[in-house]
C-alpha cells in the first residue's frame, strides 16, 4: 500500500464480481463517486444525509485503493460495482446535480479512526431490505430531519472516535510494489516498510522470525523472515522479495490488521513512518545525499556526460548540475531532484557501471562500493576490503580491533559503530552504505597520504598500491 493516504486522479472499476470476465473501466475519481452518489442515494434527501452518505462512499473507495485490495490478490483493478464486495457504481449513467455539487466540494476528504492513517472501510446498506453493522442510508434521512450535522450522522454509526480528515492532497494512483525486487543488501523506505509488516503478520505466524532491528537495511534476519514467509504461503523461498511477494505480504497485513473491516486494528504514523527522505534536492543534507553524490561522482568515471560532484552531504548547486546531467542523459525528467524513479535508475546504473571500472578507483578512495549495503551476517570479498581499512585505522584511532575473515560479525559491527562515532556519521548503526564505504575509505586514504600509516596490500586480491 502506499505510505500514506491520498486522492487518485483516477480508480480502475471491473463492471462485475472481482473473478468474472467483465470489462473494466479507469474513470476519474470524481466521476466515479458522482456516479456512485446517483446511484446509492436519492438527490431529494435532507443535504446533511447526503453528505454523510457521500463521506462514506468516498472512504469507502479509498480504503481499496489505500489497502490494493484487489491488486494485492492479483487483480488488475481497484474496485468492483457490485454491492455484494463494494458499492455500485454504473458506468456512463446520468447523475443529478444536487449530488455532484456536494461530491465537487467534498471528494478530497474522507473518514478515519482517530489516531489512524488509513481510511475507513465505512460499510453502509439501505437500511430496509438489508441492515449491517455500518451505516444506514435511509436512517441517514430520520437523523437529519432530527437536525443532525453530516459529522454527527457518521458518529450515530461508525462512533464517536472518527475525524474527517480535509483536503487530501489529489496524485496519481502509483503500485507500492518498489518496481524491482529487494533482497540482501537493498535498503530504504520500501524495506522497512516490509520489515514492519512481516513483524506484525508474526504474531499471527510464529514461525516467522521477528526482525529486530527494523532499520530499512534487508539484513540476514529480514532474508530469513522472507523465505519462512514465502514456505508458508506456498510461494518460491528464496529470501527475495519480488512483485508476487510483496504483494502476498501486502494481503496477508491487511488480512491480520483487518485494515478492510469497520473494526480495523488500524495503521499508526509509526507503522508508516520514513527513514529517509524520497525526495532529495537543494538544501537537503545527509547520508542519502552522499549515496547519490558517490554514484554520480563513479558515473562520471566512464561517462562524460555526467558531471562529477563533491561527496560533501550537501545537496549544493554543484551536485544539483551533477543530477540534471544524469537525468538528461538517461531521458527522464531533468528537474534537479532525485525522486523515487531517478534514485533507482541512479541505482541501477552505478551497479552497471561496476563492471566497468577497475577495482581501485583512487578518485573514490580505493575501491568501489560493492553496490549493496553490508551489514552482520554478511560475507564475501567485499566484507574482507571492509575488514582490512577497519584494521588498518584501529591502529591509529580508538577502533576495536577485527579479523580479516570476510564474516560480518559482531566484532566488524562494533567497529563501523565505533568508526561512526568518531567520525560524526548518524546514524551510529552498523550497517555499511555506500557513504560509509566511501568515508572509510577517504580516512585511509588521508592516514597514507599523512604517512601516518604505511601502504599495505590487502591480503587476498586487492593491491592498495
């Protein structure tokens, strides 16, 4: 599911049962509740129950699209038009004036639990022929013939802990699946967001491992937590979280958190909450800057076209030029800001370009970044050139000594810890990313050039001479 609420610009409605052949059609949002409006409640009403009325079918719709209802059982649509799953809604009908009024003036608002994100699955029936446990239409009338407001009518029915939120921003609807597969060494939002969900579902399915430290890094414990999900669930257990995946655990969270029913568990800003930002530009600082500032300073290596920038973790005009190079070169829209479709393409392409580049890379203090962040559990060649830096700076700063065994352990974690801390780097985990890499490697680099320390070769394959 998305991060947080918003307004589609457009929902995809199937004319039928969600596993019958019928059509679908993408219509705009408006018009779709315009048209559900016509078709579920009379434009004679009392306004004040038409507005209550209105208020839960906009919920309602959104509460499909916020969850992927559908698309998370590998549906290729957002909703269906009959009553029996959703609300109806009949394609290219008439509408009345009356009604449309009040969905131009209150489309972009819509109900929530207080204290939750997620939009309410605010169930309704008519009242007469058929009653449940949400609101009823026709005694939406009898309550605002009482005098009652739209917000007191939707409390007589769904309680008193709701609030209507206002002016949701309007977007287009995007698939919360990251687009490319994560796995061992991926990190970010999206990653985090599967660590959160994968706990939670763990409390129903003990089996699956608890992973501590939700950090957004896809550790050895977040693979484990995949695979057992993926035995269980009867799909491939590789530990990779592809589209089939993600979107099986995206139904099984909504399924255990009963996000879908009026009596949700409900999603929390804790449950949703960002590690890093998604959007960087001007002014922004930090450690994601640096990861960009490093992939487009080794693309410039071997592509001219890309201009070079400072690692500095300031996101400046130089580095601003560097991502218009970049985003001009690779044909997607050249604005200056790395959004969630340039960072991946950025990605990609640096991961690309390893294949490329020589080993020892001394413009970026020896050599490159494995193209995956390391962290415990981890092995490999990649892991001893970590080791190997790590022991030669204990020697001049207060870092716990480590073997160079290529085995990320608890000794190797400690020491990135302790490395952090002395070189101000938040924050003080023991996850390795590509500024981490680079920072290690520029602190060498500056004790060799000091003469601090003499030049060594690391043992194995790589020569720092």
């Amino acid at each position: 599911m998305p991060t947080t609420p918003f307004i589609p610009e457009t929902i995809t409605v199937h004319l039928g049962p969600p596993d019958s052949p019928a059509q679908n059609v993408m219509v705009n949002f408006v018009d779709y509740l315009k048209s559900v409006a016509a078709s579920e409640i009379y434009p004679t009403w009392p306004e004040n129950a038409i507005r209550a009325n209105i208020y839960a079918q906009i919920s309602f719709a959104l509460n499909r699209v916020y969850t992927e209802w559908y698309r998370s059982r590998g549906y290729d649509f957002d909703i269906t038009n009959t009553t029996a799953f959703d609300q109806a809604y009949t394609y290219g009908r008439d509408t009345f004036q009356t009604t449309d009024r009040i969905v131009e003036e209150i489309f972009n608002d819509y109900i929530v639990r207080q204290g939750f994100i997620e939009p309410l699955l605010a169930q309704f029936c008519n009242g007469t022929t058929s009653t449940c446990a949400g609101l009823s239409q026709w005694g939406t009338v009898d309550l605002a013939n009482q005098g009652y407001t739209p917000y007191q009518i939707l409390t007589n029915y769904y309680g008193d802990n709701i609030n209507i939120v206002n002016d949701a921003p309007v977007m287009e609807a995007v698939a919360s699946y990251p687009g490319t597969p994560l796995r061992r060494g991926s990190a970010g939002n999206d990653v985090r967001i599967l660590q959160v969900r994968l706990n939670r579902i763990s409390n129903n399915y003990p089996a699956i491992p608890k992973i501590e430290n939700v950090n957004g890094v896809y550790g050895a414990d977040t693979e484990e937590a995949v695979r057992k999900f993926q035995e269980i669930f009867n799909l491939t257990a590789d530990g990779v979280t592809g589209k089939s995946t993600w979107y099986k655990v995206n139904s099984i969270f909504n399924g255990v958190k009963k996000l879908a029913e009026l009596d949700s568990e409900g999603l929390r800003l804790q449950d949703i909450s960002k590690l890093y930002s998604e959007t960087l530009q001007l002014g922004s600082r930090g450690m994601p800057v640096e990861i960009i500032q490093y992939y487009l300073a080794t693309l410039a290596l071997v592509n001219p076209q890309i201009q070079t920038t400072e690692i500095n973790g300031n996101f400046d005009a130089q580095t601003e030029a560097a991502v218009r190079s970049f985003q001009r070169f690779y044909g997607i829209p050249e604005d200056g800001i790395v959004g969630r479709e340039t960072w991946d393409i950025m990605t990609d392409a640096y991961r690309g370009a390893l294949d490329s580049l020589p080993q020892i890379v001394p413009e970026l203090a020896g050599p490159l970044y494995p193209g995956s962040v390391l962290s415990i559990g981890d092995t490999g060649q990649s892991v001893e050139i970590l080791q190997y830096y790590l022991s030669r700076l204990a020697e001049v700063y207060d870092i716990p000594a480590v073997t160079v065994d290529g085995q990320f352990g608890p000794s190797t974690e400690q020491a990135v810890i302790r490395f952090k801390q002395i070189f101000g780097i938040t924050p003080e985990s023991g996850v390795v990313s590509a500024s981490t890499w680079y920072r290690i490697g520029s602190a060498y680099s500056d004790l060799v050039a000091s003469g601090t320390i003499t030049e060594g070769i690391f043992p194995g394959r790589i020569s720092t001479q």
